[in-house]
C-alpha cells in the first residue's frame, strides 16, 4: 500500500480546491501556477500598486523668492533688450546689393525696391526702439537704415537708367521687332 499524503491545491484567483495536476481552476478559469509543491489554502495576495505620492504643500508662511530686475532695461514685446532692427540691417545689405545689379536691370530695380522698403521700416523700428529706452538710434540700426535707403535708391535709378539705356539701343544689338 502506498502511502499518500494528504495535499490539496486551490486556485490562487478565486480559492477554489482544484484537483492536482490541473492547469485551469474548474470555477474560474484562471490559468494556475505550476506549484513545486503544496498551494497552501490561504493564497498569497497579488502585490498593491504603490499609492500616488502625497503632493508637495510648501510649508506655512513659505513664498518664492523675487528676483531683482535685469540690469537692462526691458522693451515691451521683446523678450530681451535687442540690440540692432533686423529691418534696418536686411535694409542695408539690400541697398547695398542693388548697385552694382544695375546691369541686370530689372533685378537691380526690384532688389533696390525691397532694399527702400526694408531701410524704411528699418529706420521707423530703430526711432521708436530709441525713444522707448531712451538710448541713442544708431544703437538700433539707425545709420544701417539710412546707408541702405541712400545705396538703395542709387541702385534703383542706376537699374532703371541701364533699363532705358538697353530698350533704345535695341537695333545696334541685333534685336528688332516687327509689328
């Protein structure tokens, strides 16, 4: 006779007693763990997710701290204090550009147009950023607005003077129109 030992297995999902050697509980359904020996009747629980941190309430009579003001003086709308309009700079490159493309004509008049265009709007940002921190215009662009307004002006008349020069010279160049 052999000698049996009283074990028993229960389902570790709903504690039901399975028979031993069974893969699934008959009551559930749950998939059972392979034992190395005995499933005790008391199933161990499945571990707790850790709880939400508490959240971080600043001690009583805590406020943040205040900082001094920046040394510079702040323009509204910049986040920094800016040091040069971009206009009056694109203006001066511009300007300067459309001067010797008078010998491609029509792109020396168009550079030149968007070179007055650009020290205009250039010289308008560098007076009012002037009068809003109370420091020089040339700090801002200024003078760069200017030049490029003068070379872009120049470049223009020179452009379109080019342009004429070509359209009434047409026949020595061999090119004549029919109508």
């Amino acid at each position: 006779m052999s000698e049996r030992t009283n074990t028993r297995t229960f389902c570790n999902a709903c504690g039901t007693e399975v028979p031993e050697g069974a893969r699934y509980c008959q009551n559930c359904g749950a998939e059972l763990l392979p034992s190395a020996g005995i499933a005790s009747a008391q199933a161990t629980p499945a571990p707790m997710p850790p709880p939400n941190p508490p959240a971080i309430i600043p001690p009583y009579g805590y406020s943040p701290p205040v900082y001094p003001p920046p040394p510079y003086p702040i323009v509204p709308s910049y986040s920094a204090a800016p040091t040069k309009s971009g206009k009056a700079v694109a203006g001066f490159w511009l300007g300067i550009v459309s001067v010797p493309c008078f010998v491609l004509s029509w792109v020396g008049v168009i550079i030149g147009i968007l070179g007055l265009i650009f020290g205009l709007l250039g010289l308008n940002e560098a007076r009012r950023l002037a009068s809003a921190t109370g420091e020089s215009p040339a700090r801002f662009g200024y003078r760069q607005a200017r030049i490029g307004i003068v070379c872009a002006v120049i470049g223009i008349l020179a452009s379109a003077a080019f342009l004429v020069y070509l359209l009434n010279n047409l026949d020595k160049y061999g090119i004549k129109f029919t109508g």
